[in-house]
C-alpha cells in the first residue's frame, strides 16, 4: 500500500448498490470503508429534519457529531461520538430528512471538513453523492454508479422487509424520483459524476459483477498487481 493515504469515491443516486459495492470494495483493497450518506443521516435524526432553526444553533449542533472509523473483525464501522451508527439512521422518514438537511451549505462544510478529516488519516473508499466532485477532487479512482429507479426501488424495498418495515414499490419508486430531483438540482453540490468518472450502470448486475468491474479498473489505474 502506499506510503500516503488514497482515496477511491463510489457517488450515485440512493438504491444504486453503493454501500453494498463499496463494503466489499474495501475488503478487496484491505481499506476502510466511509459511509459518507451515514453522517447526513446522522445530522438529520439530530435535528429532526429541520436544518431551517437558525445559523448558530446548527453548527452547535453539527459541532457536538464526531465521527470516526473503528475496524472490527476486518470491517470498518462509522462510530458518532463513540457509538457505531446503526439502523436507527436507515427508516424510509430518516432518509428523506437526510435528503433535505444535504441541501443546507452548512450542514456540507461541517460534513465535509469532517470527511477529508478521516481520509487524512487512512487510505478509504468513500461512497457517497458528492465524493469525487466535492470532498475527494484528487481520488485517484472515482465511479459514478447509477440505476433505474424501478430497479432501485425493489432493491429498498427488500432491504426495509429484511428490516420488518413495509411499504409499496410504488411508494418507493415516488420517493425515490423526488430524492433524485431534489439532489440533481439542487444549486450546492449537485448530483452528478465527475468528469472523470467511470459511470457504471448496475441495473441489470448483482454485486460480485460491479465489484468485478471495479476492482478491475482499480487494478489498471490504481492499483497494478491487485488482479
């Protein structure tokens, strides 16, 4: 491994594999992995999903979130203030605050600062919306992956059953468009790839075929002699 940390960014729309591909991305490559969608989520079940209570207070608030990196049984783990984030950060209701609460510049130069903080200190794969344009502009490999929403909506749907929670796919699919619009169009740190980005479109792969077209282009570019 290098001698300085490196970054790899995964950035796309919600339900398009990110966190499942970049969990294993990171074993493959034997780095950490950063949620960087888990830190919203975080900001957003502190302040309810309301970013709108005024200047001070919210950077009082982003202020008392510390994030950090713990690896366990080979796997990094995203702690807030010393406790491992869980599924409290993952009902349908939490991520759409977090979708609000990304909109607010405050909220992503607290999140930011705080990102390039963990990268700083430890090689990672950071998944995201705005990893490869915003936080990590020199990543050495960026991807941009990307889906349907039809397709991205069964995906959650079957994670939440997993979890116990129901809804309908065509609740799902709604939601999902809405989140889509709010983060393409949004005028700080809109979703979208990087220039120089390899967009990879999971509709119709299952995990190990992204990962195997990752981690092949991490070899090429990257990463010589991983292959």
């Amino acid at each position: 491994m290098p001698s300085s940390p490196w970054i790899v960014t995964l950035d796309g729309p919600a339900g398009a594999g990110k966190s499942t591909i970049a969990r294993k991305l990171a074993a493959a490559l034997g780095i950490p992995y950063l949620d960087s969608g888990a830190m919203f989520r975080c900001v957003a079940l502190a302040l309810q999903g309301n970013a709108d209570i005024g200047e001070h207070a919210l950077r009082e608030i982003c202020a008392g979130l510390h994030f950090t990196l713990s690896a366990r049984n080979g796997e990094s783990r995203l702690l807030c203030n010393g406790v491992p984030v869980g599924d409290e950060v993952r009902t349908e209701e939490v991520s759409l605050w977090a979708s609000r609460v990304a909109g607010n510049p405050i909220v992503r130069e607290v999140l930011k600062q705080a990102q390039r903080a963990v990268g700083a200190r430890s090689s990672l794969v950071a998944e995201g919306r705005d990893m490869g344009t915003v936080v990590f502009p020199g990543a050495r490999c960026k991807f941009f992956l990307d889906a349907s929403p039809e397709v991205r909506a069964r995906r959650r749907l079957k994670e939440m059953e997993a979890r116990g929670e129901h809804h309908t796919l065509a609740a799902l699919a709604a939601g999902i468009r809405e989140r889509d619009a709010r983060d393409r169009e949004r005028s700080l740190a809109p979703l979208r790839p990087a220039d120089d980005a390899v967009i990879v479109d999971t509709s119709a792969l299952d995990a190990e075929g992204v990962l195997a077209v990752l981690t092949a282009h991490v070899a090429r570019i990257c990463r010589p002699g991983l292959a």
